[in-house]
C-alpha cells in the first residue's frame, strides 16, 4: 500500500495484501477456485475500473472512519486510487513512479514503483510480474459466498503480514490486509468494469503548484 506524513495518513495509504486441507471444511474447492481466478485475472483482465469503500479497524479493534473513492489500472503497473471522503488522497502510477498526494497537507511523495508496488497488495492486481515469487498463495475457506485467498508476502519489509482476496465471477469483490501495525484493512470493490478504454492522463501525475515533493529514494 511515508516520511513526513503521519502515522494515520501512512497506515492508510498502505492501503489506497497456509493450513492443510483437513483444517477447513470446502478448503479443496478454494484451492480450485480462488487461485484459479486470481490467476486467470491477472492474465485476461489488462485494465479495469470501478469504485471502492474501506473501513480500518486498529489492534484494539476500534473502527477509523470509513472511506471511499473510485480506481482504474492498466497492466503494467499503471493504477490510480482516488480517496474521495471523508477527505481527499491521491495515490497514481505511471508504471515508472508512485506518486501520492496529499491535498490537506499540500505534499507529495515520489517513489520507485519497483519499491512502493513490488510485493504490496497492489501487485496482486494491478501487476503484471509472476505471483509466485513475492507471496505465498494459500487457500481460505468459502465465506459469504465468496472464494477467498490469501497471500502472504516473501519479504519482511512489506509492510503487511497478509492480505485475504475474495473473487466470485472471476473478478475480485473483496480485500482484507492485516498490517504490520496489527491495523486490519476491508476493501469492497464495486462497479467493476473489465478491459475498458481508459484515458492515457489517469495515470500522469503533475505536481500541483504549491505542494511540496518529497523524493523517497
């Protein structure tokens, strides 16, 4: 999912993701399900929109207010998550650079996407890289209806300890990430429209005037 912005803003944006199948009942059908279509959406599915809710709870299981906003992608590594209340944050990608901006803090952080995307969650969807080398996939049990998957990141500097993703209909309708803050993370995606023509500019980004850049190296 940085310096100089506080810890709220950064456990936030972290945002804008293994048992045997004896332990849970209808374990093997997850296997042939929810990795299957996380799979094949990686593969088939090169840019998508749609929109987003969330809600945070934190390790005492308090709720932060909730948010939303909408999001496009481009493989790859093209994304644009675009946090619309309960105040406005902009994260963007050109498939080169990250870029987040913060309009009440008149800031923006410019990283590598190598560093800011390579295992975050949102590799898992907006990547285009093989899966298997920065998580551990591991089934999860059916719940709600939905397929549920877990991926758990190889490197420990990933700054969260999983992510569960939920599919049906072969497209992703839920995420849950567990941070390293023990901050748990809901995401619902809704409206999601599969391989639409996007606008090249969704995914520049123009310092506004006035806002400071911070350069993360």
């Amino acid at each position: 999912m940085i310096a100089c912005f506080s810890n709220r803003r950064r456990a936030l944006a972290a945002a804008t993701l293994s048992c045997c199948l004896a332990v849970w009942p209808g374990l093997s059908r997850a296997v042939d399900t929810a990795q299957v279509q996380l799979q094949s959406f990686v593969s088939r599915v090169h840019a998508a929109i749609g929109q987003f809710s969330q809600e945070r709870t934190d390790a005492r299981g308090l709720a932060q207010k909730p948010q939303s906003g909408s999001f496009a992608f481009q493989r790859p590594g093209k994304f644009r998550w675009d946090v619309r209340a309960p105040y406005q944050q902009l994260i963007v990608s050109d498939g080169s650079r990250v870029y987040q901006y913060d309009p009440d803090l008149a800031q923006v952080t410019e990283r590598r996407a190598s560093q800011a995307v390579g295992a975050s969650p949102a590799a898992l969807l907006f990547g285009s890289g093989s899966l298997d080398d920065a998580f551990d996939l591991q089934p999860r049990p059916d719940r709600d209806g939905l397929q549920w998957l877990r991926a758990v990141p190889k490197t420990p500097d990933a700054g969260f300890v999983h992510v569960d993703i939920a599919f049906s209909d072969g497209l992703p309708r839920q995420l849950e990430l567990l941070d390293a803050f023990g901050q748990i993370s809901r995401i619902v995606f809704t409206g999601l429209k599969s391989n639409p023509e996007i606008p090249a500019g969704q995914f520049r980004f123009t310092v506004p005037k006035g806002a400071d850049l911070v350069k993360m190296e």
